[in-house]
C-alpha cells in the first residue's frame, strides 16, 4: 500500500474528548487533515462548536457533540449520537481530562472529583467507545498521557517562578492510562482493536507560562530549546489513529523533544 494510503483516514469516523482544549484542537486538526470525519465532544458544546465551524470553513469535516464523561447517561447519549449521526466509531482519541485538584495538601474531594472523572468516568468513556469499535471490525484507540505519567515532577522547573506545587492526580492518573492501553491491547486483540498512548511534554502556551519557567524548561529540550508547538503532535496522532501503525499495540510514544532521553 502506498505510504499515503496508509496514512489516510478517508471514510473513518474519529472521536476526539476534549477536542477544545490545547492539545484537542491540534489532534482534532490532524486527523481531519487526513481526510477523517471528526467529531469533538466535551461538556463545552459551544467551546466545541465554534472550533468545529471554525475547521469546516477550511473545508474539513469536523463536529461536535456534547459530552459529560463523569455522567453515565451523557456517555450512553454520545454512544448513540455517534451511531445514529455518523455509523459508528472508528478511531477514539481518549483525550479530555479534568484538573479539579490544585496541589499535594489540597482537600480530600478534590481527589475524589479527579478520580471520578478522570477514572470512574472515563474507564465508563472507554468502555462504551469500544462497543462501536467492535461493531465497525476494529479500529485504534489513542489515549493522551503526559510525560509525567513517566517521570516524577521536575521541581527544578519551577525555579524563580511561583508554579512548584504538582497535583498529584496528574501523575496518577497518567500513569494509569499507559497500562490501561496495555491491558487493553489484550484484552480487545481478538476484536481488531489496538490501543497505544501518546505522552506529550508541555505544548507553548505564553498566557499561561511564565519566561522563567519556558527558560528552565526549554534548556533541556534537545529539538531546538523549545516548547512543543501544535503541529508536534499532530502526525503522532495520525500515524496511530491509521493503517501505517497496524503493527503497534500497547505502546507509549513520548513525545518531549528529547527531554528524557
């Protein structure tokens, strides 16, 4: 097959959680620049639907539905969405997280909320997912990690700056997700189904980081001394949501630049 055939995502219907945020708008744009029906879902619908029309203007064919995934009904509500509007579900892309809790003494509920959505909710996403996967003949699951689902915090990071207290969950939560897609990779093997991570270091985000840490942090990046930039991860996310990754299952790609290496 051709290296461009292989790559193509013409006729897949692809589910982006998260599709507004940071990282989701750039998997959103990639999939879609493959030729990939998207469909971005996450409890923002309006969020969602603005970066949906913004990307069909470009002549890509992007959606949203709404999408609660710490709600059962909510996840039951897009399962039959997706099946009724689209035909089904070929590539999901486990992306959306929340971050309710602010630091390592925060308050107890706080933990509590993050495992709700972020476990409870989301292993419910995952599973429902599934079902539409095994109904097409196979497909891909991507989940999102974090290079700190790998790694413990890197304090030194947040020298000079008044970041410097890492929530917990995160690295929790994280971790989970990269034997998640091993398990899965098994148990889902007889169904044509592969299951692989991405864990992304930090994308650029001036409004939200301060120089000092950007400088502390970009030093240690090998591709060129920088943050990840939107197109970083766009070819991850096609290469493993297509044919050209039908040999990779239950792997995680770190994606840092060089950082860890």
């Amino acid at each position: 097959m051709h290296v461009k055939e292989l790559l193509s995502l013409k006729a897949k219907v692809c589910l982006v959680t998260g599709g507004a945020g940071r990282y989701g708008k750039c998997i959103v744009e990639g999939l879609a620049e493959a030729d990939g029906t998207v469909i971005t879902a996450s409890r923002n619908l309006e969020a969602n639907q603005k970066v949906a029309n913004a990307f069909r203007e470009r002549g890509l064919d992007v959606h949203a539905l709404a999408l609660d995934q710490a709600d059962h009904a909510s996840v039951l509500a897009l399962k039959t969405a997706l099946a009724e509007q689209f035909g089904g579900l070929d590539v999901f892309v486990n992306n959306s997280v929340a971050r309710p809790m602010k630091g390592y003494n925060a308050p107890l509920e706080q933990w509590e909320e993050s495992m709700r959505v972020n476990a409870t909710g989301m292993f419910d996403l995952t599973r429902e997912m599934t079902d539409l996967l095994i109904e097409r003949g196979g497909g891909s699951i991507i989940h999102i990690s974090s290079m700190m689902g790998m790694f413990g915090p890197d304090l030194s990071n947040y020298e000079g700056t008044d970041m410097g207290d890492p929530a917990p969950d995160y690295f929790f939560h994280n971790a989970g997700l990269l034997n998640y897609a091993r398990y899965q990779s098994h148990v889902l093997a007889e169904h044509n189904i592969r299951a692989n991570c991405i864990s992304p270091g930090g994308l650029a985000a001036a409004e939200i980081q301060p120089e000092r840490f950007v400088q502390n942090y970009t030093k240690k990046v090998l591709c060129g001394h920088r943050m990840a930039n939107p197109d970083d991860i766009k070819g991850v996310a096609v290469f493993l949501a297509s044919q050209a990754s039908a040999y990779i299952t239950g792997e995680n790609i770190l994606m840092d630049g060089g950082m860890h290496c």
